[in-house]
C-alpha cells in the first residue's frame, strides 16, 4: 500500500485516533491530585512543551494492555483502575489526563456489543463474561457517578465532529525522522536502539478556546441546519467539555492514523482550517460553499475508514 509509514518497534499503534482532555491539578480534588503530583514526579512529563506529542506513552499504553492480555486469562476488562495517565506541561504548568482504562473498557464492551454480530460477540466475549462486566459496571457506577473519561478514541478515523474545537493554528505536524521519543517504552527493554521516529499530527488548543468554537459552530449549525448529523455532533461534543476544568487542555490525536495515512497525506491534511473556512461560509449565509467543504471534507474521511475492510 503507498504511503504507508513503517515504525520498526515491538508494538504497533493501532488505528486509533483520541480526543484527549488533560486537566490542571487544580481540578483535582485530594487525595487523588497528591497522587498525580507525585506520579508526575516519578514519571516526568510526556510532553514538556505545546509542539511535543505523547507517542511514546501510547506506546507504553498499548504495551501494557497487550501485557495483560498475554499474562493471564483474556477478560472483558481490567481487574482494577489504571493508575497511569498522559502528563503535559506547558507554561509551567502541569496538566493531567487520567488513563482511565477500566471506564474505556466499559464503553468499548457497550460498542462492541452495539456494533459487533451476536456470533462474533459471544466468541469474543462470552455471554457470562458480558452479564459479568455490566454487573460490575453498575455498581461502581453507583460508587462514582459523575465519572467520565478524559479520553475518546476512534477507530479507523478522525470523526468529524472532533474537529471543531480547533483551529488552524492549534496544527502540530512532527515529521518522522531519527529519534529515541517514539521508541521510549521499548529502549526501557533493551530495545529500539536506532528507530525512526514516526510522524505524528494532533492538535492542542486551551478548553476555553475550544468551548467558544463549539459554541459558535452549534449556534451556526443549528440555525441552518438543525437536523444535520454535525450540529448533533457539535452538541455531543459541547456537553463532552463542559465536563471538565475550564483551564484544561484539549487534544486531538490522530495516533495511529499516521501509519495508515502517510507522510505526503498527512503533511497535506487541513481538516480543522476547512471545516473553519465552512463554518465561516455558513455564517455568511453562502450555504453551497459550506455543503461543498463538508461535503468535501465527510468523503475524504470516510475513505480512510473503507480502509478497514481493505485485506
């Protein structure tokens, strides 16, 4: 396949793309925000500046659920809470996004069962597994019920909607190249010495910046479209960030995209700018050229999405 980008490491991101919220200590609460400050102590910063992905802690993720995976008996999900998480600073200031592993199990298990066929289903996660897990669900819903995961993931695209809480200027390309960050979990094993560094794209915006857009796009959406499928999707992603300190950051990380769109497409991609020049269409009253950039924009993302049937 062309444009493909090969990363030589033990673990290979999958499709994934996330839409990650990463909170100040301030909106913790004790003795949970002692605990990230000293997790952040110990561990150190994914990202120590705004231009800086978090790749390697994907990695280190992803190492760990394939870890647990082959250590013992495959579950419906973990046992306990993670206690990891992604940690950015940026202007001094220490933001933490919560793993939340167990919470994201949950959600996967109510898509899965959602979206899978009952026959897949049952081989992949057995009907007593299932009752099992949504058992213990509820009763830790009924322990913590304003939990809600800092992290969204998306398999096989970038939806849509996650694009409006940016904007052009929130853009991060990082080339691939010669580096040790994106190979950082494997060199902990002796591993990884020499890899390329993969490319990596997201973007990083402050929470009251991407409220305000998401704000502006709903209003604009819904007077000229309210029954469309993205002013749905402005509105779920509204609510999404109200849940959150309003000093937090907001990322959207295409992940293991990159690998999937390669170096010529990802250099290229604008989504955020052209659904902002849409918006803006829109907001003018010129309705064709706003159909026209989404229009433009929907197909595009849905062939990246056809690649998943692809052998």
């Amino acid at each position: 396949m062309q444009d493909v980008t090969v990363v030589r490491t033990s673990v290979q991101p999958p499709y994934t793309a996330h839409l990650r919220v990463y909170e100040p200590l301030a909106a913790y609460s004790e003795p949970e925000r002692a605990r990230w400050q000293a997790y952040a102590a110990e561990h150190g910063p994914d990202a120590a500046e705004a231009a800086q992905p978090v790749a390697a802690a994907v990695l280190a993720e992803q190492r760990e659920a394939l870890a647990e995976l082959v250590a013992r008996t495959p579950r419906a999900l973990p046992e306990r809470e993670s206690e990891r998480a992604y940690v950015r600073v940026l202007d001094g200031v220490l933001y933490v996004c919560p793993w939340a592993t167990r919470l994201r199990s949950w959600q996967a298990l109510e898509e899965l069962r959602a979206g899978a066929p009952v026959a897949l289903l049952d081989t992949a996660v057995p009907p007593v597994a299932r009752a099992a897990a949504e058992a213990d669900r509820e009763r830790w819903r009924a322990e913590h019920p304003d939990a809600r995961p800092w992290i969204l993931t998306s398999r096989w695209e970038v939806p849509v909607r996650w694009f409006l809480p940016f904007g052009e200027e929130d853009r991060c390309f990082v080339p691939a190249g010669e580096g040790k960050d994106l190979a950082a979990g494997a060199q902990e094993e002796g591993e990884g010495e020499g890899e390329a560094r993969a490319a990596a794209l997201f973007y990083l915006t402050p929470m009251a910046q991407a409220r305000r857009r998401v704000a502006r796009a709903y209003r604009a959406l819904r007077e000229a479209v309210p029954e469309g499928e993205l002013v749905r999707g402005a509105e779920q992603v509204g609510r999404w960030l109200e849940e959150f300190h309003p000093r937090s950051l907001v990322e959207l990380d295409y992940g293991g995209l990159v690998h999937l769109l390669g170096p010529e497409r990802l250099l290229a991609d604008r989504s955020a700018g052209e659904l902002e020049e849409g918006l803006r269409a829109l907001r003018a009253g010129d309705t064709v050229e706003a159909l026209r950039v989404y229009g433009e924009l929907t197909v595009r993302w849905r062939r990246v999405l056809a690649l998943r049937y692809a052998n």
